[in-house]
C-alpha cells in the first residue's frame, strides 16, 4: 500500500513539474524571472528593521510592569507557552495573556511610530 502511495506521488510531482515547464514555455526569460522575489534584503531595509528591533527591544525594557516585561520576554524570545509562563511568574493564564497582549500594543505603537 505504501508503495503504491509513493508511485502516486511521485506521479503528481512530476506532472505538477512538468506543467509548470510547459507554462513557461516560449514566454520572455525577464518576464518569468522578474516574477521570481528575491530573497536577499537591501541594506537600507536591513538598517530599518534593526532599527525598529531596537525601538521595540527599548520599549519593552521601559514597560513599568515587570511582570509584562518578563512575560513577552518569556513569550516572544524564549519561546515559553502561556501556562509555563504563568506557572512561572505565579499569574492566572488570563492575567498572562492580558499582559502580553497589552505590552505587544505598546510595540506595535512604537513600531508603527518609527515609520
């Protein structure tokens, strides 16, 4: 049964490959390839965005609360799921979300500031 499911899969990829070839097909090399997005980042938007880290990294550390610092700290960079972080800093899952969801208003503003 598994080998009949890898025959049939193998098929749509190749079929799936082949159209695309023959969509492409007689069609200007510049046109098809201008489509293509490029992966690399300017510098220009790498210095933005580093600069907008840095804004959103400083309002984070100037948030009163240090319960609303540790929380989105614990969430965003450490990756922590809501009941750890509350079992963490002794807090409902509600007052957690609470916190995180009011200090990422905070960074959005801050983000949306530095436009």
């Amino acid at each position: 049964m598994n080998y009949l499911r890898t025959i049939v899969r193998n098929l749509v990829i190749t079929r799936v490959r082949k159209e695309g070839v023959e969509n492409t097909a007689g069609s200007d090399f510049e046109a098809v390839t201008a489509e293509i997005a490029d992966d690399q980042v300017s510098p220009e938007e790498n210095v933005a965005s580093r600069e907008a880290m840095k804004r959103i990294v400083d309002a984070i550390a100037a948030m009163p609360d240090l319960r609303q610092r540790q929380a989105i700290r614990m969430y965003h960079f450490e990756g922590l799921k809501l009941r750890e972080i509350a079992v963490h800093l002794d807090l409902s899952l509600t007052r957690v979300h609470g916190l995180i969801e009011d200090g990422m208003a905070i960074c959005d503003r801050v983000r949306k500031e530095g436009q």
